[in-house]
C-alpha cells in the first residue's frame, strides 16, 4: 500500500492469529481453525504474521487440548515466506516468575519452530528489564520488536515517552513499536506523540499498535500513517475491531 503522504510503502504486520482471536476469543482459536488459511495468510503480503503468545501455552493445553509447538510447526509447513512473530512480556505464564534458564530455553524453542522475530513488552517500560529480553533474544537468534507501552496517568507525560523512546533506541532492536494495548489513545494524543518517537528512535523502524475499544483505533493508525509511520499492526475480520486491533481493510482502504 503506498502512503497517502507520499512517504513510501505502507506496510502491515498481520495479528488475526494472535491478538486478533486472543482479544475477541479468549484465545480460543483451535489449531484446525488456523490452518485452512495459513497459506493464504502468506500470500497476502504482510511484513511479519503474529502466532504465537506466551499467555497461549496454558490455554492450548488445558483448554484447548491443542500441542503449541504442533501449532507451530504445522503453521510453518503452511507459512513458508512471511516471517514468524511471537510476543512476549516480564513471565511466561501470567503471573508467575519465569527463571531466566526456563525462559532461554523457550525462546530456543521458539526459534527452532520458526519464528525469527520476538516482540518485547514490559507494562511498566523498564529498560532494565528490556536489555535482558533482547539480550536473550539475541542469543537465541531472534529480531526483538521493543514495545513502548502506552498508558494514561501522571507519570505519562510527554516527556517520559521521549525518555524511553531513547532509552529503546539505545539497544540492539530490529524494531520499535509505540503499543497501546489498551486502545486508550486519540487522534489528538497520536498526532502530539508519534512525531516525537519517530525523532528519538534515531531512524529504527518504528511500529504502530493500537485497539478499537473506544473505536477510535482505525482514526489513530490513519493520522500514524499520516504522520510518517509506516508499519501499522492489523487483524482481518471477524477477528478485527472491537476490543481487537484495527481492520485490516479499514486501514488500507482509507
């Protein structure tokens, strides 16, 4: 897709099998429900597709009686040319400490199943905590996509975003993304923050994340897109909208 402002190419990372079902199913997507569309999923064209959460392993196990790592490998065989995409936060499993072995060997896995890029998040946007993950992200031959998670409070002022946004530039990222994960952001918050990532991120790539749970997410991604970035995560519906991430057509056709 070209830039309504003449910047280039739009490009879409696909989260229909990720955040897509995890936000309006629960994460209830089966495996056999994935499959019938992995391989048109791959000729669609997306810069990277999103499968696979760290919040999803109990779920597939004790819910679903679905193998993740079958889940994987089965995507894989169907997904040959987009590049894989994995997320994860502090643990592993809501809210239980992940000792730092355990978490290696899962990325190592994660790695051997396919995916080649891990997107980061910490809730409180600690850099501490962000040069471990890519650090052990490196070492298991994966691409770290750094969240900057946005939020509304006293601390979140302009100036912390600026602060962090630096600190991210600082590590060894293939990306950032400016994440709202709670689809708190407006038009108006998007026009006054996005210039000011896109200037500390020091020419990383930077991604746009947002939700639709106020319906504002679709306007947010437009004026993102208007103001210079050029990744924007997408789902395709029915798993678009609503308390998921934008639609994918919405985006594009406007």
């Amino acid at each position: 897709m070209n830039s309504p402002t003449g910047n280039g190419e739009i490009f879409f990372i696909d989260t229909t099998l990720r955040d897509g079902q995890l936000s309006l199913w629960a994460s209830s997507m089966r495996t056999d429900m994935m499959l019938p569309i992995a391989e048109r999923l791959d000729q669609a064209g997306f810069e990277a597709i999103e499968v696979m959460s760290s919040a999803f392993y109990k779920k597939c196990v004790r819910d679903l009686k679905d193998d993740p790592w079958e889940r994987l490998h089965l995507l894989r065989q169907r997904i040959k040319r987009t590049p894989f995409r994995s997320i994860r936060s502090r643990s592993m499993l809501a809210f239980q400490m992940t000792p730092p072995a355990v978490a290696d060997l899962w990325l190592e896995r994660l790695a051997a199943h396919g995916i080649s890029e891990l997107r980061t998040s910490d809730p409180s946007n600690t850099p501490r905590f962000w040069r471990q993950a890519v650090d052990a992200a490196k070492r298991a031959g994966l691409k770290t996509i750094l969240n900057i998670i946005y939020s509304i409070s006293p601390k979140h002022t302009d100036a912390y975003f600026v602060e962090r946004t630096r600190a991210a530039a600082e590590l060894d990222v293939a990306r950032i993304c400016f994440k709202d994960p709670g689809g708190l952001l407006t038009p108006e918050a998007t026009r006054r923050l996005v210039p000011l990532i896109l200037r500390e991120a020091k020419g990383k790539p930077v991604e746009f994340h947002t939700h639709c749970n106020t319906g504002l997410g679709s306007l947010c991604c437009l004026e993102a897109i208007k103001l210079g970035l050029t990744r924007i995560n997408t789902a395709i519906p029915p798993l678009a909208d609503g308390s998921s991430n934008p639609s994918l057509f919405n985006v594009a056709m406007n």
